[in-house]
C-alpha cells in the first residue's frame, strides 16, 4: 500500500522515490524494506516521494517516524533529513550534514585524506573537451575511471582506456546538473564493507567479470560473483575493521552506513562512503547482514529502532 500527498494518519513510513537517476532502485529498497517491517510485525506505510517538488510533498506528510530508502538527490544529499530535522520527526540514518558530505565523493576523499587513510588519487572535470589535457597534466595514465561526483549505483560510471574517450565518459558522468570525478584505475580486489550502529558487518568482494564494477555489472549482468564473508586472514581483517570504523566515523555516520574500498597489496585504497546503502533482495548491506546472522527483518526493525529511540532532533 502507498501513500499519496498530505495524508492526515501518522505512524511509520517508508520513504521512497523522489527525483533522479536513482529513483528505480530507491523503490525496490523502500518495497523491500516495506514489506520486511510489515513480516516482523511493524505496522507502516509505503511513501513514494515524487520526482517534481518532493520537498513540497514531505513538508506536507504526517507521520510519526520515517525509514528513508532515498537513493541519491534528495536523500542521500541531506535534502529529505533537513525537512524531517527542522519538523523534529525521527528518520533513520545519518543527519543532513554528513549526507551532503557523503553524497559529495570529492569531499569525502578530502576529509579521508587529511585524516591519513589511503585514498584514490582523483580530479574533478565539468569540461569534457578539456578533460584530456587535464588527466595529462596531473600525469594520470590509462586506464581511469570516471563517474559523477555527486551519484551513486554507480549511474554514468565507467571505465575509459583511450584519451579519446574520456570526454564521453565525462558528459555521461556530468549529466544535466554535475561534475566528473576522474580516478586512475586502481588494481586489487573491490570490496564493501557495511557498518551498522559501530559495527563492521562482512564484508562482500565484489568480483564481476568485466573486471569493473559498474551499472552493468551491479544490476544486469548475471556472472557477477559475490563472496560474503570476503576470504581474507583474520588479522588483515581486523585491520580492515578497524579502518572502516575510522572511515565512518570522519564522515559522522549514523545507524547504518557502506564503505567500498580496494585491496591492493599495498592495503585498502578508499572510494566513497555511501548514506544510504540499498536494501533489495540483491543490495550489498542486506548480503552482510545476513552472513552475520541478520536477516531482512531484523535489519529493518533495528533501523528503525535506532531511530525512534534517538527521537526527533
């Protein structure tokens, strides 16, 4: 069941929709999530936030706590968490500020950096043309990886091999309202590692066959393999955990949050910080939770648990 604007009945919502590029997953991790609360015996509403004035339409909406599955503009930026702040209604996860940090790849890699956790080298470009000349100054090398600074599931990512191809890339990453993060191609074994409430869940290698985890890889190929618990020596493992704690906390995470990184052999090199992780059947978080014996259920009761005993702020 959905809820439509400026319903007078309060109780618990899941959030989901709202504008951009992200809205299809946002609406699978919020049924998901939906139907998960409503098993585990929690009554609440699915809310399909709408892709034109979404901030007009949460103004407007009664409830009493909401469980965000926004992906990307409005939910992983901070936009939906200021609206819910200011009316002092609870929601899961992370506060505004440390949304727009995360939603924003460039600063958190800064805020990585300064704080002395390995991070891959990168520049941002909003001009296509001028990419390549760009990439040769700083003495990058094929190949790179270019996705948009501010998106997530990796929409309008991709590897580029040849300098002819990068402007491309760029205007793909760049889409109507961004900018290019470029970054060369780190070499190692990509992983992700979910935190939930200060505790590093197992974490997941991704191993997909391109060799690249991307759009393709994440959502329509079907030889992506993923290995959960990620096989790797107890005590390099610990040092991991201990890294991502570190990582999630420089960017004041909150309730649940994913950190993806490489392991090179070299050690962790650190890509981004994810808000809001996505919670469908075949999401990376869900996967974790369930090899530390959480299952879906107890996963989504837990967020919202957390939120509702933080209360409204």
């Amino acid at each position: 069941m959905t809820s439509e604007a400026n319903e007078s009945d309060s109780g618990i919502v899941v959030l989901a929709g709202g504008p951009g590029g992200e809205r299809e997953g946002s609406l699978a991790s919020g049924e998901t999530i939906h139907q998960a609360l409503k098993r585990a015996g929690v009554d609440n509403r699915l809310v399909i936030i709408p892709a034109e004035e979404p901030e007009e339409f949460l103004e407007g909406l009664d409830c009493c706590l909401a469980v965000i599955m926004l992906h990307g503009r409005f939910g992983e930026d901070g936009g939906a968490q200021a609206i819910l702040e200011r009316r002092g209604i609870p929601f899961t996860g992370s506060g505004s500020d440390a949304c727009r940090l995360m939603m924003d790849k460039n600063a958190t890699l800064e805020t990585y950096r300064r704080a002395g956790l390995p991070v891959a080298s990168w520049i941002l470009s909003d001009n296509p043309e001028a990419a390549p000349v760009l990439v040769q100054a700083v003495g990058f090398s094929y190949p790179l990886f270019v996705k948009p600074n501010y998106g997530g599931s990796s929409v309008g990512a991709g590897r580029v091999d040849r300098p002819e191809d990068l402007p491309e890339a760029v205007v793909r990453s760049i889409g109507a309202d961004d900018v290019a993060m470029i970054q060369e191609c780190i070499v190692g074994r990509e992983l992700t590692a979910a935190w939930l409430n200060g505790r590093v869940l197992p974490f997941v290698e991704m191993e997909a066959a391109s060799g690249f985890y991307d759009y393709n890889a994440k959502y329509l190929a079907d030889d992506t393999r993923y290995v959960c618990p990620a096989d790797l020596p107890e005590d390099m493992a610990e040092t991991l955990r201990e890294q991502v704690a570190r990582a999630a906390e420089l960017v004041d995470a909150r309730d649940v949050a994913r950190i993806d990184f490489m392991l090179t052999v070299d050690g962790p090199v650190f890509l981004e910080a994810n808000a809001i992780p996505g919670c469908t059947g075949h999401s990376l978080l869900p996967m974790a939770a369930r090899a530390a014996g959480i299952p879906i259920e107890e996963l989504a009761v837990m967020m919202a648990t957390m939120a509702m005993e933080r209360g409204g702020e």
